[in-house]
C-alpha cells in the first residue's frame, strides 16, 4: 500500500537558517505533490505544488524539489523566521487526484 | 469575506446524538471536501463531492452523511456520535477534481462525552 513519509515529527533550526524537509512516498507515483502549512488551531494553507516533470519550483523563500527517481520531494525555506514555525504538510498526488493523501508532517521550529 | 467557512467552530455533545457541521465557500469552486484530523494530527479524507456529485467515499461509518444542497455548500451530518468520533473535522474545496490546491475552512473541533 502507498505510504508516505516526512523526515521527522519536529525539527528545531536558527532563526536565519534554512529549514529542510523531507516527504518521501512508496508504492505509487504521483503526478505532482503539494505542501501545505498548518498552524495551530487553522486548517491547512496551500503554498507549493511542482509536477512531476518539474525538478523544481520557487517561491518567495520557498523551494521545492521533485526527484521521481528517489521518490522524494524536498521543502527548503530560506533565512527561516520565527514566523515559519508551524507544521508542513505534504501530499503526493496521481492524476486526476486520485490518491491525494497528506503525509503525517513536520513540525517546525524557528528559534530567535 | 472568509473563503471557506465552517460552523460551529466547536461542538460538544453527548454520545448517541445527532448532530451537523456546516460548510460553505465563496470562492465559485466545483469541489468541496470533508476532512478529519484525529488526536495524532493525521489528515485523512472522508467525502469528496464535484458539482454536488459524490466522487470520494472512504471508508467511513455509514452514521456520517454528506450532503451538498449546492455546489457553494457541503454539510456533514453525524448520528448516534461516539466517543471515537471526537476530532477535528475540516471543510475544504478547490477549483475542480484534481485536488490542486485546496483550500480548508478553519475546522470543528468535535467533542463527545
């Protein structure tokens, strides 16, 4: 069965430093993944989808990478900022959003 | 204007009852969602309906029913509530069936003594 997973349940860095992600996913291939942010008593907020034909994407200090060899995707957040505390989703999903599934995700904190 | 909007925020109820949780979106989309997030803070879906039409149906308790008067709304009802049914549930849409970028209300989160 698919199965997906985010590096861990909490990451700690300095404030000023990038923050780096990790979803990996099994048994399936998705045609794109999305990541979204969860703070604390909110529902998801979208930031990032790259499709499979992307290797990568930008946003602001967002970064997203798609490796469909490593069945992996990597979440970069650059000169991290006590505001990018939260939890980050992500969710590989196949065509037509069939399979859309969250990954269990990773709470991070930013440290002044 | 909220985009996604869920009522009641909070519900506390007795096992046994009957009970509903609202949903509307202003944001002109043909898909809407019912999400739960348990203890564990997984996020799992339950429904998933396009232009008022059921897609999704996970393997959820027939004692949950969806219903969606229009494509702008999609209630969750739930009768004989149990103790395990205690979580947070969210309302989502997006522009169409492809699940890109949902957008989720703000949730309720269901208590049940």
């Amino acid at each position: 069965s698919q199965k997906i997973e985010q590096n861990s349940e909490a990451l700690n860095i300095q404030e000023g430093k990038t923050a780096t992600l990790t979803c990996n996913y099994t048994n399936y291939s998705p045609a794109y993944l999305q990541w979204y942010r969860q703070d604390p008593g909110r529902g998801p907020v979208f930031l990032l989808l790259i499709r499979e034909n992307e290797k990568e994407k930008r946003k602001e200090r967002l970064k997203v990478t798609f490796d469909t060899t490593l069945k992996q995707s990597l979440f970069h957040i650059t000169a991290s900022q006590p505001a990018d505390s939260a939890t980050y989703l992500c969710a590989p999903t196949t065509d037509y959003g069939q399979n859309f599934v969250f990954g269990p995700g990773t709470r991070l904190s930013v440290l002044p | 204007d909220t985009a996604v909007s869920q009522t009641p925020k909070y519900l506390v109820t007795q096992m046994g009852n009957d009970k509903s949780i609202k949903c509307e979106q202003n944001l002109g989309h043909d898909t809407m969602y019912w999400y739960k997030q348990d203890s564990k803070k997984f996020l799992k879906i339950m429904f998933s309906y396009n232009n008022k039409e059921l897609i999704i149906n996970e393997t959820v308790p027939n004692r949950f029913s969806p219903k969606s008067p229009d494509k702008a709304h999609l209630n969750l009802h739930i009768n004989s509530l149990e103790l395990g049914d205690s979580a947070v549930y969210f309302c989502a849409s997006s522009q169409d069936a492809t699940n890109e970028k949902l957008f989720f209300g703000s949730g309720t989160q269901l208590s049940v003594l």
